[in-house]
C-alpha cells in the first residue's frame, strides 16, 4: 500500500489565540516495501508527520493519500477503519496502554475490536507472539507480570495481530538499554523483510536510520529538509551537523580517518562493518604519508 504527503499543510488549534503551524508544504511519496525513517529535532513535525499516517490527524492544507484512500483538507474522509486497520502505529512506551487480564486478550484486543471473530484473534495471538520472540505460554499470564522487555514486546504484538500493511514506529526504542535497543530493531527489520511491510521508522538516532533505512527524510522546522537514501543523506555530513542534527559515530569516525590519512574511502559507510571493510581495503592500497 502506497502512502503520498502532498503539500500537507497543518496548524493545531485552528482560529484560537493558540494557533500554531506545525507542518508547512511537506510531501513525499512512500512506495509499498519501502523502510523510511524519518528524523529531525524535538519539534521539527515528525510526530505531527506519523498521526498523518492513518488520519489521527488531518491537514488543514494538502492531502495524504493512504491507498485508494484520499484525506484532504476541508473533505470529511470516508472509511478510516480500513486505513486504521492497514496502518498500525507502534507510539512510544506502548507497554503502558496494556490493560486486560491475559497477555491473549491483550493482543485479540484490536482485531477483535475490527470485527474479527474470537477463534481467528487466538490464531493471530499465538502468531504474533511468536513474531515477536516470546513463548506462546505467556498467552495465559497476566502482562503485568512480564519484564518491561517483555511488556513492550506483547503491546508490539498487538498491533502485529491486526496485521498491516504498513507499521510506524514512534521511537520504539525509548527507555531501552543498548542490547534491548538492537534486539528490538532487529525484531522490526526482520519483519519488515519476512512480511514485506511498509516500514515508517520516527526517531532520533542516527545510527538506526543508517542502519536500517533504504530512505530518509529528514525535517525542521515542520518542512522536509532533505530526502534520499542513507547513501545520500551521510555524503555531506557538515550541513547536519551545523544544523545540530548528530550524524552515526561511523560517519564521525570515518571523516577522521579520511581527514587524517588525506585519503577518501571508496564509498559512505553506514555500519560498522562496512567501514572496516572500507579502511582495510584503504589500508592495503596505501595511504598517502
């Protein structure tokens, strides 16, 4: 399911004293199977952006097109359940929305919600537990007496069972340690490229933009500053970082060692791994004295 932001235009409270612009002329495309991230500063319009995705919010210009569905401004919309079906959003410490008894109910809860039948919610329970790495046994326990990993996995879940097309993540990886922050990414990318969904990643780092994104666009001060793949978003670091927008350490790592050898490495590194590659290939050419 395509999405496409066009000349999306909107303010929060609207013909109050209290009016404020918070999206401004923003349109970008998102094909099916795409994984896009999507970063910037606190309050430059990437959570306003998200609530555009499924409707929670809609433009007070423009118009976003969510599949055959068209949202525009001053038009009442017709049949969001559908997008709000397709579209699951994953918000920030989404642990903190559990609130029934068994971990089973939980996730029946939203596809049940949609119409689903009792019988098909268990089914999809007993999938999207295991799509998200924990034993179908906590299906009974209360999700109150899971860890906090677990917690945030079984509300992950959830929003698996509806099964979307397209998943947004709002900073998933808030509150975690570094090792439950990439078990957690790797969850989501494993899915992204399992069930070939349309991935919309809303985050401050870097690194996982790099890491996992075939696109990114990058907002400020509710406008998109810049769009393109990771390859062309990291070629000229400066702007980023005069912007105070911090770019992935491999970046910052490889402009020293560029810097410092007065040499350019074949190719933009965006992990780890392909920077070691790149020095060692560097290393056995010769750097300049």
């Amino acid at each position: 399911m395509d999405i496409s932001l066009q000349q999306v235009e909107f303010r929060y409270q609207v013909n109050t004293p209290f009016e404020r612009l918070a999206l401004l002329n923003v349109s970008f495309d998102i094909p099916e199977g795409t994984y896009l991230s999507i970063i910037g500063h606190t309050g430059s319009g990437k959570s306003t952006v998200l609530q555009h995705l499924n409707a929670l919010l809609r433009p007070t210009k423009g118009k976003v097109v969510i599949g055959d569905t068209e949202i525009k401004a001053g038009v009442k919309p017709k049949d969001l359940k559908k997008v709000r079906q397709k579209v699951g959003i994953v918000f920030q410490f989404p642990e903190h929305q559990l609130f029934e008894e068994t971990v089973e109910k939980d996730i029946c809860f939203g596809p049940m919600n949609f119409g689903v039948s009792e019988e098909e919610a268990k089914r999809r329970a007993r999938e999207a537990i295991k799509q998200v790495g924990l034993p179908e046994e906590l299906l009974q326990k209360s999700p109150f007496d899971l860890s906090g990993g677990q917690m945030r996995r079984v509300a992950i879940a959830g929003v698996l069972a509806m099964e979307p097309d397209v998943i947004v993540l709002d900073e998933p990886t808030a509150g975690l340690d570094p090792r439950g922050r990439k078990e957690i990414m790797n969850m989501f990318y494993g899915l992204h490229k399992d069930n070939g969904l349309t991935t919309i990643l809303v985050t401050h780092s870097m690194e996982d933009a790099a890491r996992y994104a075939d696109q990114i666009v990058i907002m400020h001060k509710g406008e998109v500053y810049k769009k393109g793949t990771p390859e062309e978003i990291f070629a000229h670091p400066e702007g980023l970082i005069e912007m105070g927008l911090d770019v992935p350490d491999v970046i910052r790592f490889q402009i020293r060692f560029e810097e410092a050898f007065h040499t350019k490495l074949n190719r933009i590194c965006l992990t780890t791994e392909q920077l070691a590659e790149a020095v060692a290939e560097s290393l056995k050419r010769g750097v300049p004295k």
